[in-house]
C-alpha cells in the first residue's frame, strides 16, 4: 500500500505528490521500496539498500537545490 506524506494535500493542492510503499514479503532482499508519483503513477522500485543510501543523501544534503 502506498503512503503519502500528511502535508500533501491531494489533487486540491494543484502539486503532486511522492507516494511511498514498502514491500516486506522478501525476507531475503530486506524486501523492496517503491516510489511513485501520484499524478502520473509512474512507479520507480528499490532495494532496502538503495532506499537507505538515499535516505543517507538526503539527511547529508547530497540534493539540495
């Protein structure tokens, strides 16, 4: 099931927002993440790993603009 942060407002907020999902069925791999945008549905999909060096990135300011 994908989540959405509680600041996204929805379509009434005229942006679209990152929906997040995590698959743990996959004892094996540490399960999956899955990313995607609500307006257009496309959806990108991680390993645990990945997910957690993003993560990583983010906290570091790797992405800031």
């Amino acid at each position: 099931m994908f989540k959405v942060s509680t600041l996204c407002n929805g379509e009434d907020s005229g942006c679209g927002c990152v929906e997040v999902a995590v698959n743990l069925a996959d004892a094996e791999t540490g399960g999956t993440i899955g990313l995607r945008d609500s307006k257009t549905g496309i959806t990108s999909v991680f390993t645990r790993h990945e997910w957690e060096g993003f993560i990583r990135g983010v906290k570091a300011g790797e992405f800031d603009i």
